[in-house]
C-alpha cells in the first residue's frame, strides 16, 4: 500500500468566463490536450467554470464543440458550472479570458488568493493585457480564432509552470 506522502500534489489548473459554454471550456479542452501530449496528465488537475451561472449543468455551446473536435479535442463531456469559493483554494492558478471575468475572480478571492488569478493571454508572447474575445454572438470563424488564442495560451501556461512541477517532483 502507497504512502499518502509518495504521490506528488497535482497542480491545479481553472479556466474562466462568463457563461463556461465557450471558451473556458476550449481552454480547458487544449490545455489538457497538451498536458496529455507532454505526458504529464498525472501531474495536473484540469477544470473550467464561468463567473455567472446561466448556464449550469449545460454542455458546451455546439459550436465550441464542433470547432474543438476539429482539432481532436473532446470537450463534449464537460458541463458548465459556476465558480465556488473552494475553488480558489484548490486550485493553484485560475485563468480568466478576459478583464471583466479576472475583476470578478480578484473580488470573489478570498484574503491572500487573487495573486493566483491570471489572464489568459497574458501567457501569449505580446498578449499581455489582451483578452479573448467571446465568440458566443458571431459565427463559426470566431470559434477557430478563440482556439488558435488558446492553443497559444496553453503552450505558453505549460512552459511557465514547468519549474513549479520540477520543483514538486524533488520535494520528499
């Protein structure tokens, strides 16, 4: 039987928006994508919620899905759900698509956490600042657009937490 002690604590990862039917739902999607391409899935937790709670319990919009599947990304199974305060204690970094959302989550931080809510494309070389736009009212191509942002967004996230999983995988 394993000690408690011999496996690692996983780094806990929260994508938000408004309604999580779009693009905290790709987000999650790509990232665990590459997490999974860079054989590290057992070192992650991978979630999504949005601010609002609209739509809970919903799939992501069929657009969203259609436009991840494109890029062999399921996120069919996901269902949208509201931020908890419990989240931001269990998860070490909390990346919002845009400034309304990062506002919202700095507020609803509790004392000593809003440090751990990021912007997501602050993780894109030249994006600092920059949001993702919400393709929930245009059409189909802004779904590819928010996805290209994305995958940017998580190759750039993956890079930046590798020193914190270096330095939980030397920890006794």
């Amino acid at each position: 039987m394993a000690s408690e002690h011999s496996e690692r604590p996983k780094i806990g990862v929260l994508f938000v928006c408004l309604g999580n039917i779009c693009r905290s739902p790709m987000a999650e999607g790509v990232f665990r994508k590459r997490v999974e391409e860079a054989g590290l899935a057992a070192h992650f937790e991978i979630d999504s919620a949005g601010t609002s709670n609209w739509h809970r319990g919903e799939a992501p919009d069929s657009r969203a899905q259609r436009a991840a599947r494109a890029r062999g990304i399921d996120i069919s199974g996901q269902r949208a759900r509201k931020v908890r305060h419990s989240d931001f204690e269990k998860f070490d970094i909390i990346v919002a698509m845009d400034n309304a959302n990062l506002r919202d989550l700095k507020e609803m931080a509790p004392a000593g956490r809003a440090g751990s809510v990021h912007l997501a494309l602050d993780f894109v070389e030249g994006g600092a600042g920059g949001e993702v736009p919400d393709p929930y009212y245009g059409g189909a191509e802004g779904f590819g657009h928010v996805l290209d942002l994305l995958e940017q967004m998580a190759d750039g996230l993956l890079q930046s937490l590798k020193p914190q999983l270096a330095e939980r995988s030397n920890e006794p």
